[in-house]
C-alpha cells in the first residue's frame, strides 16, 4: 500500500487497504452500528474517504489506524442522518467499487455464521466500550493506534498519550463489566 501511495498511486492503494483491512472494518462496523443497510452505507463511505483522503495522508499513524479513524466518521455520519435523506457513496473508480462489493459480501456470509453469547453479551456494553472492545481485542490494535482512531486526526502526540493511558484504565473497567455481565448470563442460561 505504501509503495502504491509513494508511487502516486491513488487507486490502487485504496483497492489494497479495503482488500486487507476490509474485512475486519465490515466486522466492526456491523458490532457498531447492528443494522446491516446502516453499516453497509458507513463501509461505502469509509471507502470513498479513503480514496479521498490517500492524498493527503502524511503517515503519522498506519494505514489500518487511519481506516478505522475514518470508520469512526462514517458511524458518526451515518447515525447523524436519517437513512431517506443520507447520501451514499459509491466509488467511480472501478477497482475500489469491486473491492468494496467483494469485501462486503464475502464478510456478511462468514459474519452470519458467527452469532454467540459473546455477542450479546458486548451489544450490553455502551458504544464506547464496545469499539475499545473490539478495537483491543477483536482487532488487536495498539493503544496508540486506539488512541488516533478515537482522538481523530488532528490530535496532538501529546492528546494521543494522555488518551491511551486513559484507555488502557477504561479496557480493565470493560473487563469487570463483562465478567459480572457473563456470570449473569451464565447464572440465567444464556
């Protein structure tokens, strides 16, 4: 992606990030946004941002950050607008629109094969404490990376530090929750 980008290569940059971090973007935003037409019109945002913002991306953080900071902004949109009078964004450029139709059909087939108590269990939990959720665990981000993704682009180094050592306190108050949140459902039989 990065040779692509440092090539001038808009396009094809934007098709390789979707193919390689598409997959876990879909997944979370179907966790995020629980409403399949909702996250696939947040997916097709995100991918036309992408392709918008490749140039202009300056490498403070990694390609996989960067796509899940403009994630976070598709959600906010999405959720922002009624769906009749949303505007959805469909790629001109070929290569991006086929990633995109690729992606997100080939990840709602395996996503709808993985329903489980986990599931319900975190769709308790508030939307911040879901997206570290998954960002830290199901995605395996770095504090720092989580830090970007939740502070925005326009974060200082400093605002990135102080929000990480902010998160790492916040994921171990998640964790409590969702073990009194397990033995409840355990206790009740799912």
């Amino acid at each position: 992606m990065r040779a692509a980008l440092e090539a001038g290569q808009i396009d094809r940059a934007t098709e390789l990030a979707i193919r390689t971090y598409g997959p876990e973007l879909v997944g979370w935003l179907c966790a995020i946004l629980r409403n399949d037409a909702d996250a696939q019109d947040a997916f097709s945002r995100l991918a036309e941002e992408l392709w918008r913002s490749l140039q202009r991306f300056d490498g403070r953080c990694s390609i996989r950050t960067w796509c899940y900071v403009l994630a976070r902004h598709a959600v906010a949109y999405v959720r922002s607008q009624p769906r009749h009078a949303r505007e959805v964004l469909v790629s001109s450029v070929p290569s991006v629109l086929g990633a995109t139709t690729d992606i997100w059909n080939t990840t709602k087939l395996a996503a709808a094969e993985v329903k489980d108590v986990y599931g319900t269990i975190r769709a308790e939990l508030d939307e911040d404490d879901q997206t570290l959720l998954v960002l830290r665990v199901d995605k395996n981000l770095s504090w720092r990376e989580i830090a970007v993704v939740l502070c925005g682009e326009h974060a200082t180094t400093e605002e990135v530090e102080r929000r990480a050592a902010t998160l790492r306190k916040q994921f171990e108050r998640v964790k409590e929750r969702l073990r009194v949140l397990a033995a409840k459902h355990t206790h009740r039989g799912g």
